[in-house]
C-alpha cells in the first residue's frame, strides 16, 4: 500500500495484519472532497481515530494537513510512529482509547475521520465526537450495511451533507451546523 497523493506519493505504508486499511481509491476520494470544501490544507487539523496503520494520517500530512492520530492498541501506535517517521513535523500520536482521550482532553479539528472496526459501537463514538471536539467536519467509513443504523445514530443532531459509497463501504460527510 502506498500513499495516493501529496508530497509523500508513492510512499510505502507498513499494514498489521489485523488492519483493514482504507482503500487507495477511497482515499483519494475522501480527499478529493475534503479539498473542494476547504481548498488549502494548510494550518488544518486532521483528527484520525482508529488510526490502526496511520494511512489516513499519512494522507492527510502529505496533502497539508496537521494531524492527531489515536489508536488503542500498542502495536499499532508504533507502526504509526514507523509510518508517519517520513513527515519531520506535523503530526502528534496517541496510544489512548478514544473516548477517554476526546472526554479528557479540548480538542479542535477541522476533520475528524471516524473508522474503527465496523462491528464497533459507531453511536458512542460520534455522540462523544459531537458532545466533546469542536469540529467543521466528520468522515464516517463503514460497512454500507449498516447505513440506516448510522442515519438514525446522527438523525437528531447531525446530517451528511456528502455519502459516497465503494464496494461494501460507505464514507458520509458531516458539517457542524
């Protein structure tokens, strides 16, 4: 796997075997999006949760962005740090669950990008995203099967202005109101 985009292309990405990295054609046209809403990324932040091999943080710094990573899992952080070791600066990584840490600390983003496993409890984590970070956007990846559960999830407080879908896959686009 390789980053798509950026003054990183073409670098390699190591992947855990237990990752289920975000497809090169699904990134790029998370970022393809992200670009025609902001423009520049510059001095924009890029919260990554579940970050498990950091490839969308990798992204994300290689197109502009600053950004946070989280992962729970310590050998994920390291391959994280390994990953993101190109970029001299830009970026900062956690080994912390995400909740604690959204609960925890005052965090701004302009993008968060939600993907945690998709068996996960998608509504605690965007409840505590929306309760918790001031934000301008959030990136939502899931199992398209589950796409009812997740507009009923955000129905009352939140609605994707985007929704793209590939393969079983599906990204929706949320602007704070």
């Amino acid at each position: 796997m390789h980053v798509t985009g950026g003054q990183f292309k073409g670098h390699k990405i190591i992947i855990p075997d237990c990752a289920k990295p975000t497809l090169s054609k699904t990134r790029e046209s998370v970022f393809n999006v992200l670009y025609s809403y902001f423009g520049d990324f510059k001095n924009l932040i890029f919260l990554d949760l579940f970050s498990g091999s950091g490839v969308m943080s990798l992204e994300a710094l290689s197109r502009g962005f600053n950004t946070i990573s989280l992962d729970i899992d310590k050998k994920a952080y390291n391959l994280i740090k390994n990953n993101l070791k190109i970029a001299k600066d830009g970026y900062k990584i956690y080994c912390s669950d995400c909740i604690k840490f959204i609960k925890t600390n005052k965090i701004k983003a302009d993008v968060i990008y939600i993907d945690p496993p998709w068996n996960f409890d998608y509504k605690k984590i965007v409840d505590e995203v929306i309760k918790n970070v001031e934000y301008k956007m959030i990136v939502i990846e899931y199992d398209k099967k589950r796409a009812q559960e997740m507009h009923e999830i955000y129905a009352q407080t939140v609605a994707p202005f985007k929704e793209k879908v590939y393969g079983r896959c599906k990204i929706d686009f949320i602007k704070n109101l």
